[in-house]
C-alpha cells in the first residue's frame, strides 16, 4: 500500500498526512505516497502501532521493517466478502431464506 524509497531504517516519527505517509529522522523527512484508496486503512494501522499523535520527541524509534510489516486489515471489506461468501455457501445447497436467517442467527450467538 505505501511504497518506501529510503535508506534510513528508524525514525522518530511517523504519521499520515492525507495520501501521504510522513517519516521523520531528526531534521530529516522522507514522505511516501499511499496507493489510491487505501489512506484510511494506513492511517488506522499506523495510530495503532505509534498512537494518534505519533511517536513523541524522546519516547522512541520506530523501525522501517517494523511499518512495512504492520498488518492492515478492513473489517468493513472482510465483513462484506464474508456475506458474499456465505450467501454462495447458501445457494449451492439450497437453503431457503428461513434457513438462511436461522443459520445467521446460530452464527450471531455462538
């Protein structure tokens, strides 16, 4: 999702501004794009790992590796293939809208 062009390993700090992924070592900043459509999904893995504020003067580092391999999941496009999933499951064996919604209800509870 963002494509990093830097020899420099740890920064100081790190956030997102818009479609852009900002890195900072001491004076230095090495900005990155973010591909199309993925902004929010970055900036939400990125608050994870250092927080809303980003890293603090003095709290830390942050390696290069350690961002390239957060993980970065969109529960709403999950939940959304998930559905897709199931009503296919359905339809190869034929289960009737009731069946569906009793299934979907064993699923909720358990």
């Amino acid at each position: 999702m963002v494509e990093f062009d830097t020899l420099v390993q740890r920064f100081d700090d790190v956030r997102t501004e818009g479609t852009t992924v900002v890195l900072r070592r001491g004076p230095k900043e090495v900005r990155a794009a973010i591909k199309r459509g993925a902004a929010k999904l970055v900036e939400r893995s990125i608050e994870c790992k250092v927080g809303p504020q980003g890293l603090l003067p003095g709290e830390g580092e942050i390696a290069l590796a350690e961002l390239k391999a957060l993980p970065a999941f969109d529960k709403q496009e999950q939940d959304k293939m998930k559905q897709q999933i199931d009503e296919l499951v359905f339809d190869l064996y034929g289960l009737t809208k009731v069946e569906r919604t009793l299934i979907r209800g064993v699923a909720l509870t358990a």
